[in-house]
C-alpha cells in the first residue's frame, strides 16, 4: 500500500519548483510534502483496526485537499485537538508497530503527528486536521497550489478529481497487483533489484528512443506503483535513478511461484 499511495500522490499532485538560498538550482517538489504524506500512509497502516477486515484504508485526492482514512477510532487517550500536542504512542497494532519500527518505517513511536506538522511547516504548508466519525480515522491536507505563487509543472495533466482516488488495503494490493500493460510487464522483469538509471533500463530493453521508452514503459510503470525513484522529492535530479517496488517483487515472485508448479 505505501509504494502504491506514494506512487499515486506523485501521479495526481502538482509538481513546483524555485530557487532557494540552499542552491542555484531550482529545488522542485510536490505540493503538500512527500514525507508528510509518506508519514500519514505509515501511520493509517500502523494504527488500522485489522478485525475490520472488510473495511480499507484509502488515499483520495480532491481538487482542494487529500484525504487518508483508516478503519478504526482515536485511542481514548488521544482527539483530534490533541493529537497535535506531545503525547504517548497507543498502538492499536503492536506486532505490526514493532515490526515496521524494525524495518526503519517508524522513528520514534508517538511522534508521527509531530514528523507530519514539521514537514508541513518546512514547506510552508498548512498543517493537517484529524478527525473521526466513529468508523474512520482521516487526516486531512488542503491543497495549496490555488494560492502558490510557484512555478507549476504539468499542472492540468495531474489534477485529480473526486472519482479519480485510490483506495486500496495493505494485505489486498501485493496479492491482486497485475501491471496495467504489457509493456510494463516487460520493464518489470527487465530490471534488477538494485537502482537503475532510465538509459540503463533502455539499454536492458534494447530501446534506443527514449522518448516512445518513457511514453509507453516507463511513465505506466510509475503511474502503477512498479517503480521508485531515488530522490522522490527531486524527480529531475541528475543522478536520479529508479527500482522495483515490493509491489513488483512480489509479483515477480508470485509469478516465478506458479510457472514452477
């Protein structure tokens, strides 16, 4: 589901760009920050009640805001006004906390909402709101590019609108995962485990135009969550590079599974 969500957010989201004081480079960047949205993914997979098995967690992406839901309620402990302050963590999963906290997903435990609020306020963006309606946690991030004065890249092409969301549970997506096309089918088990340059993915392929490569392979392959960049904050980085996903992998690996029996 993370791979998934953080794919789709790079897909439907604006892309800005500026010069800061840090760089003569333009820094570009997505417009509500990638580690906020990474942490609240995180977060809706930690705190999710699982018994709720026929409930998931969702990502939707409006003309005016993002919204992340997840089955289950606030600790009694905790409310949406001081979810914000300093406090404990109450996981309502702790096999599945104490094992994303070994896998480096989780930092320190309660600090998640503080993680969120600091990245949005290094960008410059409004802060979150949490609430509950008794069957879902959501956090919500209003959009900011109606008032942005930055420079937007493909704007119109990655405007999403009320219908056009993904919604998806963590156990559901790496079992019903299939690539789009063939295309991408074919990029997929075309590349390594370890990060790959586009032209090394080309060269792999036998393509020598980039151009109808990105059109037809690699832009699908993004879009379905099959590949990850390095630098997923800066897409035009010099020396970006791309993997499989464990999305991919573990269809790569279901499939090598089959053709064995």
């Amino acid at each position: 589901m993370l791979d998934a969500g953080v794919a789709f957010c790079f897909k439907h989201l604006s892309l800005s760009g500026r010069i800061t004081n840090h760089s003569l480079e333009r820094e570009e960047q997505l417009e509500v920050p990638y580690h906020a949205l990474r942490e609240a993914l995180i977060n809706a997979l930690c705190h999710r009640h699982w018994e709720r098995y026929n409930l998931t967690i969702s990502l939707a992406i409006y003309d005016d805001r993002i919204e992340i839901a997840s089955p289950g309620t606030f600790p009694p402990q905790i409310t949406p006004e001081n979810i914000k302050e300093p406090h404990e963590s109450y996981p309502h999963n702790l096999k599945v906390a104490e094992a994303l906290y070994r896998m480096t997903y989780l930092e320190n435990w309660g600090s998640g909402a503080k993680r969120i609020m600091d990245a949005c306020q290094a960008q410059g963006v409004e802060s979150p709101t949490w609430s509950s309606d008794g069957g879902f946690v959501t956090i919500t991030f209003m959009r900011p590019y109606f008032a942005s004065d930055t420079t937007k890249i493909d704007k119109e092409d990655k405007k999403a609108t009320k219908e056009d969301k993904y919604r998806s549970t963590t156990d559901q997506v790496p079992l019903n995962y299939r690539p789009s096309t063939a295309q991408v089918q074919e990029m997929i088990l075309s590349m390594s485990d370890d990060y790959m340059a586009m032209n090394e993915i080309m060269s792999n392929m036998g393509f020598k135009h980039r151009t109808s490569f990105r059109k037809n392979y690699f832009l699908p392959a993004l879009e379905d969550g099959a590949i990850e960049p390095m630098y997923p904050e800066q897409p035009n980085h010099p020396k970006q590079k791309y993997r499989l996903t464990e999305l991919a992998k573990e269809w790569i690996k279901d499939n090598s599974d089959h053709s064995k029996e």
